[in-house]
C-alpha cells in the first residue's frame, strides 16, 4: 500500500508542478531518484502520465488523467447545481466564471468554467491549482474552515507570489476576518500579474465551504467603483448554489 501511496502522491505533484524533472520531484519527496524514475515510468506506462514533447525529460499528466476527470465530475450535485448560476452570472458581467473545490489544504482546483465572449479574457483550465492564500476563491474557501486549520496553513509557510500577496500571518488573518464579514473575497494581482478575481463560498448545511465561485478578468477591466454590485451578484450566485444543492 506504501507503494500505491506513493504512486498517488508522484503524480499529484506532477499534475500540480507540470513538466516536471525526475531530480525536482526527488528534491520534493525525498525520495531515491530510481524510485521516482521508477514510478514515472509505471505511471507513463498505465496512461497517466507522458514525458513531455518538447523536453523528455519532463513529465506531464497523460490522457488517462484528462479522460477520466469528465467521468468523475459526471453526475455531481455541486456542478449540477453550479452550471445555470455560473451562466447567469456570466452573461450579466460577460467575464469569465468558475467554480473550484479545495482539496484539503493543498490548493483550490478548478471544476467548471464559463467563458465570457471578450477577445481579451482570462483562463483556468479545468484541473488548474492555485493557492488557498494568494488567490480570491481560496481566501473564500479559507475564510470559513475551522481556526486550527488556517493556523495550520500558516505554519507551512505562505508563498509570495507578488508584492501584495498576503504572505504575513497576521495580514492573511485580518483579510480571513474581512471576507468572513464581508461573504466574498478579492484578488487584485496576488496571485498572477494582471489578473483581478471576486469569489464568494459556496457552503453546505453546516456553514463548511464546499467549493468558491469566482468571476475574474484582466487587470485592465477591474473597476473598484462596480465592486460593490459585482461582489454581490456573486455572493448571490454563490447562496443560490448553496440552496440549489441543499434543495
């Protein structure tokens, strides 16, 4: 069972850190480089994942990965319940939509996505990670999970990724405190230079976050003046999610 763990956890990180070296994931896991090279392969073999086109010495998830995903999701009473919301909101903002799960504390994944009709957009490809602390839908997410949960991501350290990324402790908490009140949280270049996002939770009977749903566009779009309106259509989009799926 240590073997398939293993396994799991090899390829968790090369969908996360994609294309990846066999030496970066051995610096990752610790691991003997010929234990690594030997999962790769046994995991290339089975479909789910490939070396890389450009660079083979890069590996990088394989069509196993992408054709089961739409089979897993399939039936899902959160994406069910998401999808008509999402298009809504989509076609009163005409910016991109998407709606992402954490999983545990490792980052937010994207599930779903409605593209707007600009030239000019952002994207998230289904299956995209991003941070819980830097990012719009994961202070959604974070804002609602139990203190000793938060104080737990803390202590693995939060990453920088831009100047205003909320990297100090006590800033993420202050900001956890505000999108708690507020129901919805804000990105402003924290993550991706350029890109602006508004997420709101999507919560379960209990008041535990099940996924965000986020509307983003570039930078260049943002309008602190239509904060106010944006950020409630999507806290209501968010509620009725809730409500569809509890429904």
């Amino acid at each position: 069972m240590k073997s398939v763990t293993r396994s799991l956890r090899i390829l968790e990180a090369v969908a996360r850190h994609q294309p990846v070296t066999v030496g970066e994931l051995t610096k990752l896991f610790g691991l003997p480089k010929s234990t690594v090279q030997r999962t790769l392969v046994t995991l290339a073999e089975a479909g789910w994942l490939r070396a890389n086109r450009r660079d083979t010495t890069r590996w990088e998830i394989g069509a196993r990965v992408l054709a089961v995903r739409p089979a897993a999701l399939q039936g899902s009473s959160l994406l069910t319940a998401a999808h008509e919301p999402m298009v809504r909101l989509r076609d009163a903002l005409n910016e991109t939509i998407h709606l992402s799960v954490p999983d545990a504390l490792h980052c937010m994944i994207v599930v779903d996505r409605v593209d707007c009709d600009h030239p000019v957009r952002t994207f998230h490809t289904i299956g995209d990670t991003s941070p819980l602390h830097a990012t719009a839908a994961g202070r959604a997410v974070l804002a609602h999970l139990p203190k000793q949960d938060i104080e737990e991501l803390i202590a693995q350290g939060l990453e920088r990724f831009s100047d205003t990324t909320p990297a100090d402790p006590d800033e993420l908490r202050a900001e956890l405190d505000r999108v708690r009140t507020d129901g919805y949280a804000v990105n402003r270049n924290q993550y991706r230079p350029g890109i602006c996002a508004i997420a709101s939770p999507v919560l379960d009977e209990d008041g535990a976050p099940l996924a965000a749903v986020a509307v983003s566009m570039p930078e260049s779009r943002f309008d602190p003046k239509l904060l106010p309106e944006w950020s409630r259509r999507v806290a209501d989009t968010a509620a009725e999610i809730t409500s569809r799926r509890s429904g």
